[in-house]
C-alpha cells in the first residue's frame, strides 16, 4: 500500500484520519504543521500528501507551492483537506499545486478513491 503523509493540525482529526487510513494497510507519516509537512516530504518521499490547508507556522498552500517547486517533491501528488468548500477554495488549492481537493469531514471511502486514482492504481 501507499506511503501517506497526513499534514493536519487539529489532533482529533489527525488521530482519525491516521488510524482509518492505517487500518486500510497505508504507512502514515504525520506532519502537525505546513513547515514539518514540507520537510517530510523531502526527507521521506511519501506517495503522496494529504495537506490541510489552515495550518501553523507555513499554511497548507504555501506548504504546497514548496513542495511542487522541488524538483526532488515536485512529483509527489497533494490532495487538500479544507472544511472550506466553496469553488474558490478549491481554485486556491489547485492553483497552488495541489492535484485534488476533499472537503472535511473526510468520507474514508471518497478520499480512498481519489488516493487509488492519483497513484494510479
């Protein structure tokens, strides 16, 4: 299965999201800010990143903009997670380098369909 990077803030969300997504036979590395997300990515080469948008210290989509300028990263496709849902929202996202878009709260089977479609499998 895929190594995921989570980068998620909010502890509770976190806890879910990475258990859930452990239970369906993914590795999760977990980042709790848009800094130590960007800093995984380089260092552990996940499969792909799940990015919240409304983080500390670097937000999700300056977080994204460094990952997608890194040639060493740059491949490594973003889904955004935002509570945020409107059209905009998402234009932001895409505009900054993220490859999709899943709003919260994350429905597992969803967000499992657009990590099997963006890794190809």
């Amino acid at each position: 299965m895929a190594k995921i990077l989570l980068v998620e803030d909010n502890e509770m969300n976190r806890d879910m999201l990475s258990r859930r997504l452990s239970r369906n036979g993914h590795e999760v590395l977990v980042a709790v800010n848009g800094q130590e997300g960007v800093d995984l990515a380089l260092s552990e080469r996940p499969d792909i990143i799940l990015m919240d948008m409304s983080l500390p210290v670097l937000d999700g989509w300056e977080a994204t903009r460094q990952v997608k300028a890194n040639p060493a990263t740059a491949a490594i496709p973003v889904i955004a997670l935002t509570a945020h849902a409107m059209a905009k929202d998402r234009e932001d996202a895409m505009a900054a380098g993220c490859d999709d878009f899943d709003t919260k709260p994350v429905e597992l089977p969803r967000l499992l369909g657009k990590i099997q479609a963006l890794l190809g499998g």
